[in-house]
C-alpha cells in the first residue's frame, strides 16, 4: 500500500516528461510527509477539449465519488487495489474516464519485524520523478451556492498491485508505477481498451520497481506534523 509520499518539487521541475499544457494556481507546497486528505498535485487529460487538455492540478488524497453524500468516504479511498477496479462501483466508472498521473519523489512504506515497524523511503535511484497509476474524481458540495468557487472537489486515490523484488521483502503491496512512455496511454480518456491498458499498466510495474532504491528512515515521519527534507534522511 502507499499511505505516506514526498513531493519535494512543484510545477514543471515535477512533471517535465509528462507535457502538461496548463498549470494549476493553487498548487501546494512541496511536502516532505503527504498523507491522507492531504492535497497533492496530479496530472490528468480533460476530455472537455479535443484533443484533451493536460492539466497539472491540486486534489484532495482520498477518492471522493460524485455521488457520495459528504467527502469523509475520501478518507477511506486512498489506495485502491489494481485488481478489483472493475468490480467496484467506488473506482469503475474513474477507471473508465478519469484516470491520472501522480507524480511523487518517493514514498514511504513500513517493514514489519519482530519488534515493530521500520519506515523506508523508496525512491527513483536517479532522483528523477517517480509517477504512480492513479484515478481522479470530481465532487460537488450540495450545500455550496452555485457561485461558490469551493463547491467542486478535485479527489484522487493511488493504485496498488503485489510488491515484486526487493520492494516484497519490505511490504506485500506496492504502487502501481508507470514509466513516462506509458503514462500517455494511461491519461488518455478517449481510449476504449481500458481493461487493456490496465493489465498493460499492471505487467510494467515491476520493470519500474527494479530500478527503485530504499532505506531506512526515522521514525519521526509517523507523525503526520512532521515534515521536512531530514524525514527522507537514511538512518542506521
């Protein structure tokens, strides 16, 4: 599972392979300790234009479906399993439409042993940006006048699969990783071949999980107040 990410860059610095086309105003500041119902930025192809319009835009972690009746389910839809999109109403109909690119340094995920629990980061070796399977979600508050800029709610929730390699020795889930090639077949809304693209997206993962590195960190980055660049410092 991905319950914890970092996002140290904003903007273009984050997204460069990916072509964004607009940018959004309120991007959140890069955060060291992301965590449930925190806002994060995700790229995603709005099919309002033709062709779609890339869009790099703030959303809230935790996938909130239109037909919800208050955000709160968000908190319980951060991560959703690859192989039951389908037969969830939660995630069918964004698995269909609304799929997106979350764009992250790394993430974090906690090993358990004997005595406990011992957080790794894990991240690109290279440093480059590392980009997780995601779905997106629009929501409207019904207790919003129509002109309240606020009444929509951008949502999202990352993707997971089986850990392979090194990654299963620490958790037996892992994000599901795309590689920039991929991404844009993932995004695009137009495409037919969903289930297709899916399993296409769930074979490639671990080509991307092999060239990940981990280490340990402090267990300071449990406490979501934390944050800062020493949470992703090795430890040990």
């Amino acid at each position: 599972m991905c319950g914890r990410f970092v996002v140290a860059d904003v903007g273009s610095e984050l997204v460069g392979v990916l072509r964004v086309d607009l940018v959004g105003d309120d991007l959140p500041a890069p955060s060291y300790n992301v965590a449930p119902t925190d806002r994060a930025a995700i790229v995603l192809d709005s099919a309002k234009t033709e062709p779609p319009t890339r869009r790099l835009e703030s959303a809230r972690w935790g996938l909130v479906p239109s037909w919800a009746k208050d955000p709160s389910i968000g908190s319980r839809a951060f991560n959703a399993r690859a192989e039951e999109l389908e037969d969830k109403r939660m995630f069918r109909g964004a698995l269909e439409k609304r799929r997106a690119v979350v764009p992250v340094t790394g993430y974090y995920e906690w090993k358990k042993s004997g005595d406990g629990k011992t957080p790794h980061f894990v991240h690109p070796a290279d440093g480059s940006p590392l980009l997780l399977a995601g779905l997106y979600e629009w929501w409207k508050n019904p207790a919003a006048a129509d002109d309240d800029p606020a009444r929509w709610m951008l949502s999202f929730t990352i993707l997971t699969r089986d850990a392979t390699g090194h990654l299963g020795s620490i958790h037996e889930r892992m994000p599901l990783f795309l590689d920039a090639d991929f991404a844009d077949a993932w995004l695009d809304p137009t495409v037919d071949n969903v289930g297709d693209i899916l399993d296409a997206a769930v074979d490639a993962a671990p080509d991307v999980a092999e060239t990940l590195a981990d280490h340990v960190v402090g267990t300071a980055v449990g406490n979501v107040r934390n944050n800062g660049p020493e949470l992703i410092e090795a430890v040990g």
